[in-house]
C-alpha cells in the first residue's frame, strides 16, 4: 500500500513538473491580414468562420479562427462576402494541414 502512495504521488509531481514545457509550446503571435468567411467567401467550411488570409513570400496563408466571443464580435462584418482589415494576437496551431489561430485579442486593423 505504501508503495502504490508513493509511486502515485511521484507520477503526479511528475505530471505537474512536465506542465510548462507542454505550455511553451502555444506561443502567442500577433498577424495582421484580410479577415473573410470561411463559407460565404471561401466556400471552405461548413459553417461560418473566420478565416485571416495573410500574404507570406508571395503565398496566402489562411488561419482559420477557432469560435469564441472574441471571434464572432466581428464575424457579422464579413459574412455574405465582404472582407475586412484586422490585427489578430492569438495562438496558432496546426491541425490537418490547416493553421487554427485561437484568438485573445481581435481587432479591426488601422
């Protein structure tokens, strides 16, 4: 019984001394790009979302931005087709081939 204690309590020092390593992993970015639907516009999703298109060496890039209250404060301004300049600061991560930006600050830009 003492033993099953100790290598409890030791695998879950272990898992709270791993936590900020699995942390510094979403670092957070800030990009600034037309904002469009990833339906109206793009015809991409099944549903509307945001999707910021930034221009890099030439090429688009599209990060699709994750649903939250953040998000969808400007969501109205882009559906049915119309696009919008903004300034996103979030963390990007990559799923299926596709960059998902989960946003803390969504603005548009100047």
């Amino acid at each position: 019984m003492k033993q099953l204690k100790f290598t409890l309590t030791l695998l879950a020092g272990l898992a709270f001394a791993g936590a900020p390593a699995f942390a510094d992993d979403a670092t957070t970015t800030t990009i600034i790009g037309n904002m469009v639907c990833g339906k109206c516009t793009l015809h991409e999703t099944a549903s509307c979302q945001n999707v910021i298109q930034v221009t890099t060496d030439g090429k688009t890039v599209n990060y699709y931005v994750t649903k939250n209250e953040i998000s969808d404060a400007l969501h109205e301004d882009v559906c049915g087709g119309d696009s919008e300049k903004v300034t996103a600061t979030g963390t990007v991560t990559e799923k299926d081939g596709k960059e998902i930006l989960t946003a803390t600050k969504l603005e548009k830009a100047k």
